[in-house]
C-alpha cells in the first residue's frame, strides 16, 4: 500500500518583510494552481486508486471484532 509522506517542518527566515512574504504566499498559490491544471486530474485518479487499494485491503483483512466478547466463558 502506498503511503503519503509526512509533512516536512520548514524553518522560515525571520528577516522577511511583510512584501517579501506575501510575494513567497503569491507565489505558491500560483504554483498550486499550476499543479492543479497539470496534473489534476492524474491526481485524482491516482487518490481514487488509492482509496480503491485501501478498501480492498481492509476487505480482506476481515472484521477483527466480528465475534461477540460477551460470549461466556467456557470454566
């Protein structure tokens, strides 16, 4: 099964001016958005495949609880 990554922790400087961090906001907006029109639709393919495996897996991994605890004890 795939796993996504986790998120990666990126230290800032903190010697930004305000202009200077909204233009690094603008900017990876405008790298999403790009993303997003490139690869877009392979992406959600890609999430739909995913999410298909997952259940598939889960499918065969069986309810692990399906038998009743409040059966009585045999002693």
């Amino acid at each position: 099964m795939t796993q996504i990554p986790q998120p990666f922790t990126l230290t800032l400087p903190s010697t930004w001016t305000p202009e200077q961090a909204w233009f690094v906001h603008t900017l990876l907006e405008d790298l999403i958005d790009q993303i997003e029109a490139h690869y877009g639709p392979a992406v959600q393919q890609w999430l739909g495949d995913l999410a298909a495996e997952e259940e598939a897996f889960r499918a065969r991994q069986g309810d692990l609880f399906e038998s009743d605890f409040n059966d009585p004890l045999p002693f």
